[in-house]
C-alpha cells in the first residue's frame, strides 16, 4: 500500500494558488514574510512532506537551507518559477540532480 504524504508549496499568492486548487498545502510568502522561509521549509520537512514546490526565487536565495532540507530529510524540495517566469534555476537544479546521479551531464549540447 503507498503512503500518501501530503505536499506543499511556498511562494507567492500567484505561484501557490493554482497547486491550492489541488489540494497542496500553500504557504503565501510576502515581503513581510519572506524570513519565515527557513523556518518554514524546516517545518515541513519536518512533518515528513514528500515534496516542497518553492518559487525560484527563494530557490535561489536560500540555496544552502534548501540543500541542507535535502540532506537532512526525505522531502523533495523543487523549484518552480513564480509570477515573473523561469529564472533558469529550476533547471539548472534538475540537471545538477541528474548529474549526481549518473556521473555525467547528460543534458550538455554535444
């Protein structure tokens, strides 16, 4: 039987809202609110979430609480663009992923 461990995603209101109309627990980050990220992500991985949609932007600027998260439990943390578009992040997080996995960048233009 497969667990069904709930997801999550943080962001904006306009990155979350379409994962909130499928049922992912949203967390909405503001200006105001953005230093709750750490805690938060911890906090989540924490309650054994198996994934973690987060902008990229915050992605980006908490790349080391990210890769900790990613050490420390067995949530997957994943990057998705936010109202602005794709910054290139959630890509180049991928490829590094599969990088590790198969010793090589399988995704480099030959």
């Amino acid at each position: 039987m497969a667990d069904n461990k709930p997801m999550a995603a943080i962001g904006s209101y306009e990155m979350t809202l379409p994962f909130q109309a499928v049922g992912v627990k949203s967390v909405v980050l503001t200006p105001e609110t953005r230093g709750t990220f750490e805690s938060t992500l911890e906090k989540l991985a924490a309650e054994d979430y198996a994934v973690v949609f987060i902008q990229e932007d915050l992605f980006v600027e908490f790349t080391e609480k990210v890769e900790e998260v990613n050490d420390k439990y067995h949530t997957s943390v994943l990057p998705v663009p936010g109202p602005s578009g794709a910054t290139g992040a959630g890509l180049a997080s991928i490829r590094g992923s599969v990088e590790k996995a198969v010793g090589m960048d399988i995704f480099a233009e030959r």
